[in-house]
C-alpha cells in the first residue's frame, strides 16, 4: 500500500487480511502512548472515583453501541461481533471488579484501570494461541479508551471524506468506527491479527 508521507511516497509491504485492492486517502491514527505511562495517585473520595469509572465504562459502551449501529448495514455479523466483545470486556469482572477494588485501596480512577486492564492484558499475553494472544491488544485499546473518557481527552472527530484507509500502529474496532460511514476502504497495522 502507498501513502502520502511527509517526505513523498512509502509503499509498506504487509499480510493482506481479504483479497483485492483498495485506494483512498490515508488517515493516520496516533496512539496516545501506553496506558502503563498513567501514574498512580493517591485519592480520598473513593466513592466519587468509582462514579467516575463506571461513568467512563458507560461512555465506552455507548460509543461502541453507536459506532456498531453506524455500520450494521456494511458489515457481517462476524464483523459486528467485535463490538459485543466490547461489550463483554466492559462487563468483565476481571476489568471492572479489579479496577474497583484498586480504587477503593486509594488509587484514581484512571490509574486503577490502567492496572486491571495490564493485568488482564498480561494473562491473554501468555495465551500460546496467536489469535487469542492478540486480544490482549484489544483489551488494551479499550483500556485506553476508558482513560481517555476518564482524562476528559476523547477524540469524536469523524475521519473520512471519501474512500479512506485507516493506518496505525494498534488500531481498535472503535478507532475504525471513526471512519464516516461508507467511506472505509482498508486498514493497515502494524499489530493485530488479519
């Protein structure tokens, strides 16, 4: 695949994940680093930090729920599924229990679901299964989802304008529903499973 780079062109040789060929304009999505960079910090009110994450857990769902509903007509239930794993993740005792409890030994919020989430992320990293190891990924960018509703630093612009090739590093199901509707024609990663 080529794409504009500030210096001319690139061509980047990789796995396709379907056959054909795809053209478009290259939307180059920037993670925002890792989730371990959040520090812990010391918190009195453990009460209005558990509000504050189940309010974020909430904000993820919908977005997902919404972003899931946008797409519906183009994708497969294969494809839509990732979005009830979403779901599912967001409910995930493992997440959700682990953060809670981090929040009531006195860490924030955003700090205590940086910890669950690794420490989940951790155990499908062991996984000798590829596929099920690469969820790992995915945890991780729902992860850094809640952090972002948690920091006040969501990014909701839509992408696109035309036929649009979402590249990045690690991209989540939810970084490609940014994508305006109709206007997605492939993904590049570095990471992830095809």
């Amino acid at each position: 695949c080529q794409f504009c780079h500030p210096r001319g062109q690139q061509t980047i040789e990789g796995v396709p994940g379907a056959p054909g060929l795809s053209m478009g304009r290259a939307a180059v999505v920037v993670g925002s680093g890792s989730i371990m960079d959040i520090p812990d910090r010391p918190v009195t009110k453990v009460g209005a930090e558990e509000r504050r994450l189940h309010a974020a857990i909430r904000a993820v769902r919908d977005e997902a729920s919404e972003i899931r509903a946008a797409f519906a007509g183009q994708l497969g239930e294969a494809e839509l599924g990732l979005f009830d794993a979403y779901a599912m993740l967001l409910d995930s005792p493992e997440l959700v229990d682990t953060a809670t409890a981090e929040i009531w030994g006195g860490n924030w919020a955003a700090g205590s679901v940086a910890r669950a989430v690794e420490k989940l992320a951790r155990q499908f990293d062991a996984i000798p299964d590829a596929y099920l190891r690469e969820r790992a990924a995915d945890i991780r960018a729902l992860g850094g989802r809640i952090i972002s509703h948690l920091l006040d630093k969501t990014d909701t612009t839509a992408i696109g304008g035309g036929p649009t090739i979402v590249v990045g590093q690690c991209l989540s199901v939810l970084d490609i529903g940014k994508v305006k509707q109709g206007d997605l024609v492939g993904i590049v990663t570095a990471e992830g499973s095809a």
